[in-house]
C-alpha cells in the first residue's frame, strides 16, 4: 500500500494545528484529521509518521492510532472488508515496533494490539500468538512482552465458559506453553522480579478456566517453579513481593480447582506458605498474601493428608491465621465512635468487617469443626492464661470473638446460638467467670458515679453485649433479668452506639423464644404471665429506654420501647401522661425530619400502645391518647408529609376498634374520605389506609350507598384495593356481593372483548385481574357455600363462572401468596370434590391439574413457587406500609388456617372412596406427567 507524500505532508499539517492552543487553529487542524479518516489508508499513514517522526510528534500519531483500533474494534463486517490491506500491514510489523519504541509510545501501541487481538485473534490472526512467543525470550522484549500477554489473558480469568473463548485458550496455550516454561527456569537461575510478576499473573490467567494438557504434562515443573517463587527471602523489594503474592494465587487455584488430581503436590506447599504465614516480617499492603493464604489452609482443612499437619499446628494457626484478624481493629473501632448503624448491621451482628476478617472467620469455623478437641485444649488453655498472667483488654477481645465466632454454626445464629462448635461449657464457665462479673462492676460505677463507667472502655462494654446476645440460651433465666437491667443502664451514659448495642441487645433477650429449636413453638421465654414477677424490672428498663429517647429517639431504641410495652401492658398505664408527651415529642422531631423508617418505629411504637389498651380493654387509656393528641395527629394529617397519612389513618383505626362512639371528627373524615376525588389514581398509595379506617369503622357503623362510587374508582384505578374493600364488604354483609360481582366482571369482559385500550386500570394484566377475580370469589364461596357463588354470578350471566374458571383456572398454578393461596385451593378443592356436580369434567381437569401444579411447583421449587408472585408484587409497589396490629386485622382472617394441602389431601380420598363411576373417567395418567403422578400418589398417602 503506498502512502503518499501528501498524506504524510497533511497529517503532520493537522498535528500543528492542534497544538496551537488557538480554537480557529484546532478546528482546521480537526477537520483535516477528518479528512484523513475517511481514506483507507489513515492507518498505515499514522504507523508511518509515528516511525519517522521525533518522540512527542509520534506519540500523538500512535495515540490517533490507538483511537483508529477501538473504533475498527466495533465495525461490522461490511466496514472491515474495505480495510483488511491497512490491517494486514498492521498485524505483520505492529508487534515488533511495539517492542522497540519509546515507553511512552509503546504504551498507546499495546492499546493498539489489544483492540486488534479482540477483534482479529484467533481466528482472522493465526500467526500472532507464534510471534509473540518468539519475542517473549529476547531478553530486551521480554517484559514489554509479558504486559501484553497478561492485559490480553486477563480476560480468561473472568469470563463464563464458552467454545470461542476455548478455542483461544488453547491457542493460546499451544502457542505460548513453551516460550513461557522456558522463561520460568530462566527465572530460577536470574531472577528478574518484574517479568517474575508478569509471568505469574499470566500462569494463573491461563490455567483459570482448564488445565491445558501442555501444563499438565509439565505440572512437576511448574510447582517446582511456583515453589521456589514462595521461597524466596525477603519482602524489602516490592516486586518480591507481588510475586509471592501471585504465586500464593496460582497454588491456591489449583487447590479449589484441580485439588483431587493434584493433591500431592498441592499439599507439598504447605510449608513454605506456612512459613510465610509464620514470619514477623510485615509490610504495608500485604492483605492479599494473608488473604490467599487463609483460603489455602481452609480449602486443605479436611483433606486426610493433613491431618497431621493440622492437628500438630492448631496453636500456630490460631496465633498466625486466626488471632491478628478475628478481633476488633482499627476499622471497627473507627465505626464504633462514628457510625452506630454500621457498627452494628456490619459487626455486631455478623462480624464481618472486610473481606480478609470474613475469610479468618471461614478458616477458623472449618478448624473447629475437623480439629475440636485441638481448639478446645488451646482456648482452655488461652484462657487460663488470661487469668493467670495478665487480664488485658486485647487478650479478652480475642477470646470473646474466638468464642462467639468458633460458636456460630448457621445463619440463623444472628438471634441467638442454639448450636455450638465446641463444648458450649467454655462459653457458658467464661461468662460466669467474667462477663458476669464485670458487668456487675459497671453497673456499681454508674449507679455510684451517676453515669460514669471507670475504668471500662463504651467498646468493651459493646462487646460483653455482643456475647451477652449470642450466648443468652446459655444463661439462666434468673441471671437473664439481671443482666438485662446492668445493660439497659448503658442506655444512659452517653455514647451512641454503645447505647443502640445496649437496645438491641435487650430486644434481643426479651423477645427470647421459649423453645428456640422449634418453628411451630413461637411462644416467648419471658411471655405476658411470666413477666409479672419481673414488672419492676420491666419498668426499670421502661424508664431508661424513655430517657434515651428522650436524648436521641434510634431506631433501635423504639424497638425496644415497643417491646417492653408488649411485655407490661396495662402495668404501663400509671405512665400514661409522660408516654403520651414522648409522643408528642416523637410526632414534633418527626414532622421537623421526616425519615420513613423512623416515622414506621414511632407509629408502631403508637399503634403497640393502643393494642395494649385494646387487649386489656382500657377504654379510657384510648380516650386519654385521643384526647391529648388528636390535635397534632389532624395537623400532619393534613399536611401529608411522607408515608403520615397511611401511618394516621391507621392509628385513627385502632381508636376506633375500642371506642363505643364515634366523635363527631371521625364521623366528618369518614364523609371526606368517601368524596370521589380522594380516590383517583394520584392518590394510590393511601388507598390500603382509607380500607384499613374502614374495616374498624364498619364494625359499628353501617355501609353508606356511597361505597358503590368508590368500588368502581378502585375497579378503574388499583385491582388490589379494589379486593381489599370487597373482602372487607363481603365479610360485612352478603348484599354486597352482586354489586362486587358485577364491578370486577365488567372490567374482565371488557379486558377479554378486546377493547383493552379503554380500560384505566394501572399495571394491569390478564394474568392479574383473574387472580383477582378467583379471590373474590372464593372468599364469597368460602364464606357463604359455592351455591351462593353460583347464584349470584348466574344472575349476572348464566354459566359464568364455569366459563370463567374453564379459561382462566390455569393462573392458580402461579398463586404463592399465603393468604391467596389458602383461601383460592380452599375454594377449588371444595368446588372439585363436594361440588363438582356444578361444573363440567373439561372445567373440573383443568381445575384438578392446576391445582396439583401448585402443590407440585411448592414442594420441588420453592425458589419458581416464590418467583410467581412477582408480577403482583411489583404492581402494588404502592409505599403502604400495614402497622402491626392493624396488619393483623387486615391480613389473617380469625377463621383461616393455612392447612390447603392437607385439606386437598382428606377430601380427594373421600372423593375416590365415595365416587367410583366418577374416579374410573378420571385418568389421570392423560392429565400429569410421571413426575407429578408420583407426588400425587405421596401426598394421598
């Protein structure tokens, strides 16, 4: 290809221009470059100039060049046929420049490489990969050589397995194998650290995804290699270093990856890692050796060969591995002072602080678990020492986290150990011997020095909290109380997070279940008859809780209150006049900042409150709070800031439930409520609290007419309110039901009569208002018998609701929500087999099938099961947020029990039992598949 003079005479015109620093000047200099772009040739003319011009003129050509490359990176095919003689000339002589140029050129050139690797290696590149290992052992390319290699192998480290990416690697390797190996002994007998830590990065790079058979067949070799990389003295150079750090990675991808076929030589390498380990030699940035090596040892942990190994060095493991990481350091203290919350959701908790304590941690449970009686006899004898010699706070620090973290053997340990590593007599002798005593000196200081805490430091105090909450299932009840009381005084002395630790380890002890073990035994240790012998101590921790919110309302500090006002219930009346003023305090900083999670805690707080008045029928405790706070309550009512109004609406419920009147505001906002323009779609997420104000109102109020207006608006504007108010009406009176029957249906045929387009309803879906429509009407069914259903609905049409189950019924097959899921099979079962004299055979196999579908998807995929549920889900992203007590009246009817299955399972035998001609047209075998006939044929018996 030839270049003209003229060519060259233009891009360096362009390149003058360019630097003048003159806009005018840079616009020419633009539009010439732009000239040259559009010609085949630009290429060739930039690798050209760059070669034969001075340094600075030919780095801007080999940066215009790099920018050529990523644009020919992402051309289509009919673009490169044009270019394919500029890139073959590339691709023949871009490698050798590259290796000869000046630094600062060869590093836009190898950009340049790589584009053109991307798009043009393997298959359109074959003699790339040969060259390169011909330059790789020129000793003056090598290391130019070996960045290439690795910033182009990089890639095999993190892609997902694929056959182009296959057919590379094994080029790659077939091409690169022998030059590399070559270089690795070179590097035995002259070590060059540079090209050692490139070298190693790309060994690593190319064994990610398989072992090629050319490195398996000199596998000896490069262990050797890698080995005597590990044992190289000194960390004073910084490439020494890296390379033992890559070197540590390399050993470590074969032990994860190709452990069974290597094992004798994966294990050979302990002791030269361990000696790593064991060094007191340190250096700033050495967290990824440390890393790689905690990860080695886990993955060899129970491997029989080295058992000896292990057992003989759980001391030094401990000492070297496990103790300098599995404590508290700086980052946690750090945290500790500045953020309470992340302090605790990221170390109290779970203990995990970064990801180099979370692999000790991983380490240290795998030793406990191979090697128990090992780490038994060496915290015994840790311990006895801290007594023995000196009882400094860093020597407890780590026993307290080796013992809380050697404990934890599940997730679910976060509220509590129930099962333990080790002997749990050793946790249980250190808290008698210790924690329980230091306590108690704490507690003496702030009751002595009016709340100073001597000589204990806010973090030790968090961290006798912290084994307090995990180890509380070991403690006796009766220390329980009074450990309780110590900790709530550490709500009172000052320090923040020390104070929200102090709170939620008390919620954590108080909402102690009886029988931790059981899923069906939710009954808790200190329950309501239990803690009346413990009422003064309640009150105790009732009163140091109101003082912290009173200082600084936390999150955690109102779970707290919520639960202490759960335990005392009405004992908490004589307080009533200051609880109401820590409301109104509470509703002032609220309205002043509002923070929806803080507004969901002060209103369940509110709401707990109210339900304690409810429970224990203190009808003047209702009226006291209304009458001291309604005034406050209408004011952020009506400014609506935030989520308010739902949580209002919802507390304006609950003094409903105990009220024998209503006032005459409640009368004047249940009329505001109803005016249609409180029920356009703007207003959507208030929707659940206006039904929430009207499920306590309509127990003592009847159902105006107006409700019809706003059944339609919901029909038009939310599906999922729309069946919430009938479910609230339907359970209130069956006159209803017409009216519920004829507002849905109307929205179904329209939906199915093509005419779609016409409906307003948001996020709506076929899929979504059947279901809807199938709860309505099984909660009619279940409530009033199925011939209420079908007489109702035939008035509307004949026949409909056959035709509607015979077209629809398959949604219940993606039904996984509790509550619909018992009320709809409940409904399909007693239509199936009691009633299916009502409904043809097609309409009852269809019915049959989906139903054991259900079943079926629930038992062998839950994961599918819960996915199910997404589309309604997203489509009632609405921002309601249900209060507890009133989302114990919305959601759990008082006569349902989610016991669908064995439900389904005792009325299919009395149907098989009592209908012989029916069961003998059944079959069966032409409805399920195998799979599903198996697992119906179990579950009847």
């Amino acid at each position: 290809m030839i270049v003209s003079a003229d060519m060259i005479s233009n891009l360096n015109q362009a390149f003058l221009l360019l630097q003048q620093h003159q806009q005018d000047k840079i616009k020419q200099g633009e539009k010439i470059l732009l000239r040259l772009r559009d010609n085949v040739s630009y290429p060739i003319v930039l690798f050209e100039y760059m070669q034969t011009h001075n340094e600075q003129q030919g780095l801007r050509a080999a940066i215009e060049l790099k920018l050529w490359c990523k644009q020919y990176a992402n051309m289509d095919e009919l673009h490169i046929q044009y270019l394919q003689e500029s890139v073959m000339l590339l691709k023949k002589n871009l490698i050798m420049v590259y290796v000869k140029a000046p630094q600062s050129i060869s590093i836009q050139l190898r950009e340049s490489l790589l584009y053109l690797i991307q798009k043009e290696y393997p298959l359109n590149w074959m003699e790339f990969i040969n060259e390169v290992g011909q330059a790789l052992l020129i000793p003056e390319f090598t290391y130019k050589i070996l960045k290439l290699v690795r910033k182009f192998t990089n890639k095999y480290s993190y892609l997902g397995r694929s056959d182009p990416l296959y057919l590379e690697i094994n080029q790659t390797c077939d091409g690169l194998h022998n030059p590399l190996i070559q270089l690795a002994i070179l590097q035995t007998q002259r070590p060059d650290f540079k090209n050692l830590h490139q070298l190693l990065k790309i060994f690593y790079n190319l064994n990610y995804q398989d072992l090629h058979p050319a490195f398996e067949e000199n596998i000896q070799q490069w262990m050797e290699f890698l080995k005597y990389v590990l044992t190289i003295q000194g960390f004073q150079q910084s490439e020494i270093f890296k390379s033992k750090g890559a070197a540590l990675q390399c050993v470590l991808l074969y032990t994860t990856r190709y452990k069974e076929d290597f094992k004798d030589i994966v294990n050979m390498f302990c002791q030269e890692i361990w000696a790593i380990c064991a060094s007191d030699q340190k250096m700033i940035g050495n967290e990824k050796i440390t890393s790689n090596a905690l990860k080695y040892f886990k993955a060899l942990v129970n491997s029989k060969d080295m058992t000896q190994f292990f057992q003989s060095n759980v001391p030094l493991l401990m000492q070297h591995l496990i103790i300098p990481y599995i404590s508290i350091g700086k980052n946690e203290a750090d945290l500790f002072q500045s953020e309470p919350s992340s302090f605790i959701e990221l170390y109290f908790d779970y203990g995990i602080m970064d990801h180099i304590k979370t692999t000790a941690a991983d380490l240290y449970k795998s030793i406990v678990k191979f090697f128990r009686p090992q780490v038994e006899q060496y915290l015994i004898e840790k311990i006895s020492q801290f007594y023995s010699v000196s009882q400094d706070i860093h020597s407890e620090m780590v026993i307290i986290s080796m013992l809380i973290e050697g404990s934890i053997t599940s997730f679910s340990a976060k509220d509590g150990i129930i099962e333990f590593g080790f002997n749990s007599d050793i946790p249980s002798q250190f808290y008698e011997i210790t924690i329980k005593k230091k306590l108690e000196i704490a507690y003496n200081f702030i009751l002595q020095a009016d709340g100073s805490i001597g000589q204990f430091q806010p973090i030790m105090l968090a961290l006798y909290c912290r084994y307090i909450h995990f180890f509380k299932y070991l403690i006796p009840k009766q220390d329980l109380i009074v450990i309780a009381l110590v900790i709530s005084k550490f709500q009172i002395i000052g320090h923040q997070t020390l104070q929200e630790v102090a709170q939620l380890t008390l919620t954590s002890i108080l909402n102690m279940k009886q029988d931790p073990i059981s899923y069906l035994n939710r009954d808790l240790y200190f329950n309501s008859q239990s803690c009346i012998n413990i009422s003064n101590e309640l009150q105790q921790m009732f009163a140091d809780v109101y003082q912290a919110i009173n200082l600084e309302p936390s999150q955690q500090a109102l779970k707290l209150a919520r639960t202490l006002i759960s335990l005392l219930q009405n004992q908490l009346f004589v307080a009533i006049n200051p609880i109401i003023e820590l409301l109104k305090l509470l509703l002032t900083k609220l309205k002043q900042n509002y923070e929806f999670e803080q507004a969901k805690n002060v209103f369940e707080l509110f709401s707990n409150l109210i339900e304690q008045a409810i429970l224990t029928k203190s009808p003047a405790i209702a009226d006291q709070i209304q009458r001291d706070m309604l005034e406050q309550l209408d004011e952020m009512l009506r400014e609506n800031k935030g989520d308010v109004a739902c949580f209002i609406l919802q507390i304006y419920a609950l003094l409903n439930e105990i009220q024998t009147n209503a006032s005459p505001y409640y009368q004047g906002l249940f009329k505001s409520i109803l005016d249609p323009i409180n029920w356009d779609t703007s207003n959507q997420s208030i929707f659940p609290a206006y039904i929430a104000f009207f499920t306590y109102w309509f127990k003592k109020n009847p159902v105006p007419p107006e409700i019809q207006q706003v059944l339609r608006a919901l029909a038009q504007s939310n599906l999922q309110s729309y069946t919430l108010l009938s479910q609230l009406l339907i359970r209130v009176n069956q006159q209803w039901i017409p009216l519920i029957l004829s507002v849905i249906f109307e929205q179904y045929l329209l939906l199915n009569s093509g005419q779609a387009a016409k409906l307003k309803v948001n996020n709506l879906s076929q899929k979504l208002i059947n279901k809807e429509i199938l709860l309505i009407i099984s909660e009619i069914a279940n409530r009033y018998q199925a011939d209420t259903l079908f007489r109702f609905m035939n008035q509307f049409q004949p026949q409909l609701l056959e035709k509607f189950l015979y077209q629809e019924v398959q949604v219940v097959e993606f039904i996984s929500a509790r509550y619909e899921r018992t009320v709809i099979l409940k409904f399909l079962t007693t239509l199936m087999f009691k009633e299916f004299a009502k409904i043809s055979q097609q309409t009852w196999d269809l019915i049959f099938v989906a139903v054991v579908n259900n079943f079926y998807t629930k038992k062998k995929n839950p994961l599918a099961h819960v996915q199910n549920i997404q589309e309604r889900d997203e489509a009632q992203q609405s921002g309601f947020f249900a209060l507890h007590p009133v989302d114990t009246e919305l959601r759990r009817s008082k006569f349902l029990h989610h016991d669908e299955e064995p439900y389904f399972k005792d009325e299919f035998k009395k149907f098989l039992a009592q209908n012989p001609q029916r069961v003998a047209q059944l079959g069966v075998s032409n409805l399920l598949d195998e799979s599903r006939q198996i697992y119906l044929s179990q579950m009847v018996k």
